[in-house]
C-alpha cells in the first residue's frame, strides 16, 4: 500500500518525539550490512522440502503448529532474536520462527507462522508471530536484489525503542503494557516527509529512502529506534548505506492507516 497521499496522524508529532526521545540517537539507521552475520537471514526451499518438527517453548498457543519445511542447515539470524525465515516457493508460503535452535530431528522456537504468500489475510487479533507485532517479517525486509533493481515496492520493517499497548491493522499483538498515547502503537505506519530532500543521497540509500516516501516503514518491534530491518547479503554497500545515518527522525510523519485495537 502506498502511503505518499494518506492523511497525516493527528497524533504524528507525539509519536515522533516519543521515539527520538526514548533510545537510540534519533537518526536512521540500517540494521543489516556487508557483515554476513548482520540482518536477518532467509532461504527458499522447494515444495519438497521435507517437513520437520517444531517444538514451541513460549507462545505455542499463538503459534500455527509443524510440522515446517525448515531445513535443518537453515541460517539463523545472530543475535537475541533467532529468527529464522523460510520461504517455500512451490506452496508461496512463508514460515517464520522466533528464538529458535535446533532440536533433535527438528527444531525448536519461542514462537512460530505460517503465512499464505497469496493470501492477505492477517493472523487473529492478539495473536503474535515471529515478530512482536504480528506480522510476517520477509515482506518488510530490505532485499538486496530489489535495491540492485532501482526499486523497493513495499513497506519496510524497522524498531522503536518503546510501544504502547496496543496495534493497528495489519499488526495483531502488542509488546507493552503502557498506555501512554504518545508511544507508537505496533503497525504504525510512518513516510519520509515529501519535502525531504533526497537528491544528495546515491546508490543503495537512495533507493531505500524513495521506498521511505511512497510505501514507508512499519512498526513491527521493540528495539533499537529507527533501525530499518534488512536480509543478510554480503553484497551490501557500506558506505552507501551508512547515509542514512544523516537522515533524522524528524524528517518522518505518521500517516493514518486505522484504528488503534487495544
């Protein structure tokens, strides 16, 4: 969906300062580089991939049960999260684990989805995925292959320190038990404002900021703020992605996208 003529949230200024004033040094900043083990990994198996057990230790009553076609090679994201991200191309399904390590003949995870890639159907209200907010993640990475192309045609995926209780649509769940009105909701929908200038801006950050203005980034987590998740590729340009790094936060407004669900 693009959000470049949505209305601007009454909310917007709030939300903004709430985010630059709760972590992080109110700059943009890519969460993924030419370090392999940097961003989060993904793969594509066929459809004969064999299926195997997944044992969920933390939200299995939120979680769509195995078995899962995740190999048991399948690259797992550095870090605290673990996630790891599968893609099965002849079902165009996509499944998603949280915290998970290899267990026996399978694997287990804190929590897992399964998402129908021709479907848009959302997972039920309160419900989590391997993301705190719902929502699949590999759809809001940024790829190295769309940036290689010119153009990202989707919005991207990105952190903020702290949330409120609450979400708005295409996000179900939420990860605070604030109330605070000022706080982003999960599925907050923000967009580089239109007169941000981007003509100094080149390569690889050039495409992910015209991407920022047309489509936006979505809050899908609790993290680090304004960190924009991309997929793990060598490939990556460092220097050019380190431009973002002068692009404020202030230069972001949220847009109204729906209800807030509490």
């Amino acid at each position: 969906m693009r959000v470049d003529t949505l209305p601007v949230d009454s909310r917007s200024p709030a939300y903004i300062s709430s985010i630059n004033g709760s972590g992080g040094n109110g700059f943009l900043h890519a969460d993924f580089g030419a370090d392999p083990t940097y961003g989060i990994p993904y793969v594509v198996v066929p459809g004969s991939q064999p299926m195997v057990p997944i044992v969920f230790n933390e939200y299995g009553d939120e979680s769509d049960p195995g078995p899962y076609p995740v190999p048991l090679n399948a690259p797992v994201e550095a870090g605290n999260d673990r996630h790891v991200l599968v893609v099965q191309q002849d079902a165009c399904k996509l499944y998603e684990l949280y915290h998970a390590a290899r267990s026996g003949s399978g694997w287990s995870a804190g929590s897992g989805a399964v998402f129908d890639l021709r479907s848009n159907a959302l997972r039920p209200d309160g419900w989590t995925s391997a993301d705190a907010a719902g929502l699949p993640i590999l759809p809001g990475l940024v790829r190295y292959d769309e940036v290689a192309a010119g153009r990202i045609n989707h919005a991207l995926r990105f952190t903020v320190s702290r949330t409120q209780r609450g979400y708005i649509y295409p996000a179900t769940h939420f990860a605070s038990s604030s109330t605070d009105p000022n706080l982003p909701p999960m599925g907050l929908r923000l967009r580089l404002k239109p007169d941000f200038d981007i003509s100094g801006y080149h390569g690889q950050a050039r495409v992910i900021l015209e991407a920022l203005k047309t489509y936006g980034m979505i809050v899908a987590d609790n993290g680090s703020s304004w960190f924009i998740s991309g997929a793990t590729d060598s490939r990556w340009n460092d220097d050019d992605l380190n431009q973002l790094k002068t692009v404020p936060g202030s230069a972001f407004e949220a847009v109204t996208t729906g209800s807030i669900h509490r």
